[in-house]
C-alpha cells in the first residue's frame, strides 16, 4: 500500500511539473506576442460605432404597410430583414439632406 502510494504522489508531482512548464511557457509566449505587435502601447482610440436595434420590426412593418399584414405571420424572416433595409434607406436619405457622410451596412448576428 506505502508503495502505491508513493508512486502515486510521483506522478502527482511530474503532471504538477508539466503543468507549471506549460503555464511558464504560454506565459513567456504571450510577452513575445505583445512585444512583436507592439501592443503594449497602442496609442490608437477605439473607433466609436452607433449600433440600431428596432424593438418590433413585425409590428412596425404591420402598421405601415399592408401587405406586410398578410406576409409577417408567414415570412417573419423575410418582413424582418426588408424592415431593416427601409430603416437605413431612411437614414441614409435623412444623413444625405443633412450633408452628413455615412457608412451603413446590416449586421446579422
């Protein structure tokens, strides 16, 4: 039994060994990563993005449109994404007036 346990206190300590050379080694690879990128002094600001969320596209689509009465409880998919695409229709057309330059781009997430 002493024998047994002796060697699994062994093995304890060589798999506690390995771990501890693995974590000093992912340890010095992160330094050199950030050292070779140079991000460690990033003078450079996050870019600010504006972020639209319609709360109900299916009920606004049902209340401007009617065909999108009868389509929304068939195609909500569909009626979501043509949604989206007025908004920033819209949007764009309000920020062209405004001689304000924009960006805009739908994100599916």
């Amino acid at each position: 039994m002493a024998t047994f346990l002796i060697i699994l206190t062994l093995l304890l300590v060589l798999f506690s060994a390995f771990l501890c050379w693995q974590l000093i080694m992912q340890q010095q690879l992160i330094t050199r990563m950030l050292k070779s990128n140079e991000l460690t002094g990033s003078t450079q600001e996050p870019e600010l993005v504006l972020t639209l969320r319609v709360i109900d596209p299916i009920g606004l689509a049902k209340r401007e449109s009617k065909s999108a009465r009868v389509l929304a409880d068939k195609l909500p998919i569909m009626v979501r994404k043509i949604v989206y695409q007025e908004v920033m229709k819209e949007l764009e057309q309000e920020m062209s007036e405004r001689n304000i330059p924009v960006q805009m781009h739908i994100e599916y997430r």
